[in-house]
C-alpha cells in the first residue's frame, strides 16, 4: 500500500500548539517511536493524549516473539520508515480510513513542524492529539494490579463488559477491511465520567502498524482476534506476561484445573475460541460480535458486582480518574 508522503490535511504549526497547551504529565513511551502524554489545553481546559513523534526515524520492531508472523509486518518491509510518514499513516487510519466508534480512541487535532522545534524535552516534529485513557493498558495496568493487591479475581460481570467493547471495536476495524496488527500493549480503558459508573471502557489506539487486508479466507484480522484472546486469558490468570502461541491454551487449561468454579463455563470457553481462532483459521471479530452480545446480555442480567469488587473499584477510579 502506498504510503502518503505529506498527509491531505489542516496543518496548524507545533508552535500553536505549545502556546495553546500545557504540559501536565508522561504517559507511555513508544521505545524509540514516540511517547505520549498528557497536556492540558489553556482555554477549554480539556485534557489531550499528545502523541509525539520526536526521532528521525524507527528501526522496525522484531516479530520474532512468540511466532508472530504478521505482527508488525508493515514496519519489518520497511525498517528505515522516517516517523512523519509513520505520523501520516496513523493520522490518515484514524481521521479518514476508520470512522470513529466507542471503543476506539478518538482522534481530536494534529499539529505539524518542518523543520522542527525545540520544546523543552522533546524534537518536536510531529503530534496527534488523542482522547485520554486514564486507566492505562488493559494487560497489565492498574485494573489487574488493583485486584490482584486484593487478592481478588477480576469480577466476570467486568470480563464480559470489557470484552464485549473489545471485539467491537475489533469487528468496526475489520469492517473497514483493515487489520490491527499491534494489539496486545494497546488495548486502553477509559472512566465513564458519570458518578457511580465503576465499569471502565475499552479505547483501541496505535494505528501506526495497521493495514488493509485484502487476503482471502483466513486473514490477517484474525491474528487480531488472537491477541484479543491472549489478553483475557493474562486477565483471568493474573499474569499479563506474554507467551508462546502453543503456551497460552496450556497455562489457560492449567488455571481451569487449580481453580475451577471461579467463572461461569461460558466465559472460560469464549475466551479459548478467541485464543484458540488463530490455531483453527476461525473468525473473524466481526463473526464472533453477534455471539458475544448476545451472551453478554443474558449476563447483566444475572450477575452483579459484590460490595468487595464495588470497594475495589471504587477506590481504583478515585485515584486514576483524570477528567
């Protein structure tokens, strides 16, 4: 697919956006791609993701882990890709490709610099402005880390919520005949800013791997749905570390056998037909979003938080909650 050299869009200057903005706070680092943080915008007062591409170029990442054929498949074809035209690419995935969705984090501004500017830690060259996530990466974030202080397991009713906004953010990508490709570290949560929601929601980012899919029969979508699976499996076992393809089914089997009972039977299959997709050349997300709601329905009406999960919870949102 041919890459944009210069993105079709406003192009407002870095320096509107430092005089507009304030810095507030690091987020994430994107080893040597880009780091992410969270800057305060001076009129409104809404807070941004600011995704900034500040190195020349990035070397392409590794796909040797775990077997991953396809992960990161465009960035290995093209490992000297100079991060604006990396910027581009993302900015064109999330401004015109993919239409925006709720579980899908949105796209708010771009600020470009050629040549670039100085800004206290950064060569700024490029910046996507994002909505914030403020519970962090879904895997091993602080919603896995304040459950298993507690010794607790994650509530199933939680499970199913943040799986179901998972694979439909999933099967809104696949719609568009596009691929993830880099799922597993960016699956993020958001608050609900309503008072008494303690259920948080699933936000996709990172586009900068993407790419349209254009095979047939099994398709490059389905190792996304794989990776949805090995996720859920690090969450039901509390361990978010990653695994060999052929391990994941066996430390999932091993759970079952030392701590049966602890979730319904249906969620313990449905998270192994979405690790096991891959193995089988199964779904896609979008086959598997109509079994998946309908399954999710008949739960909220069944279960419900404890005072133990809602303490939990609560606790967690009071000390994350940024908006």
């Amino acid at each position: 697919m041919a890459f944009p050299c210069c993105p079709a869009f406003p192009d407002p200057s870095i320096n509107a956006f430092k005089e507009t903005h304030t810095f507030l706070q690091l987020i994430s680092e994107h080893g040597t791609n880009a780091v992410v943080e969270c800057w305060r915008h001076n009129g409104t007062g809404k807070l941004v993701a600011a995704k900034i591409y500040n190195r020349e170029t990035t070397k392409g990442k590794s796909n040797a882990e775990g077997g991953r054929q396809y992960a990161h498949l465009f960035l290995e074809s093209n490992p000297d890709l100079p991060n604006p035209q990396k910027c581009y690419w993302e900015l064109t995935v999330l401004a015109r490709e993919i239409p925006p969705h709720p579980s899908i984090v949105a796209f708010l501004d771009y600020y470009h610099a050629l040549p670039s500017v100085e800004c206290g830690r950064h060569t700024l060259r490029e910046v996507l402005c994002l909505e914030v996530c403020d519970l962090g990466p879904l895997h091993d974030g602080p919603l896995l880390d304040a459950f298993y202080e507690y010794n607790m397991p994650i509530p199933e009713l939680l499970l199913w919520h943040l799986i179901q906004g998972l694979v439909d953010g999933l099967a809104w990508i696949s719609a568009t005949g596009y691929a993830h490709l880099d799922l597993y570290h960016n699956v993020l949560l958001k608050w609900d800013s309503e008072e008494g929601n303690l259920v948080p929601n699933v936000k996709i980012a990172d586009f900068d791997c993407a790419r349209h899919d254009d095979t047939d029969g099994w398709s490059l979508r389905t190792w996304d749905v794989w990776d949805a699976g090995e996720i859920f499996v690090g969450l039901v076992i509390m361990d978010p570390g990653r695994m060999a393809r052929d391990m994941v089914l066996l430390q999932f089997e091993k759970f079952e056998g030392e701590r049966p009972g602890i979730y319904s039977q249906e969620l313990r299959d449905t998270v192994k037909e979405l690790v096991s997709v891959a193995k089988d050349y199964g779904k896609t997300a979008l086959a598997f979003k109509e079994q998946i709601t309908t399954i999710v329905e008949k739960k909220r009406a069944e279960l419900e938080l404890t005072s133990d999960e809602r303490m939990v919870l609560s606790e967690l949102k009071q000390r994350t909650m940024l908006i």
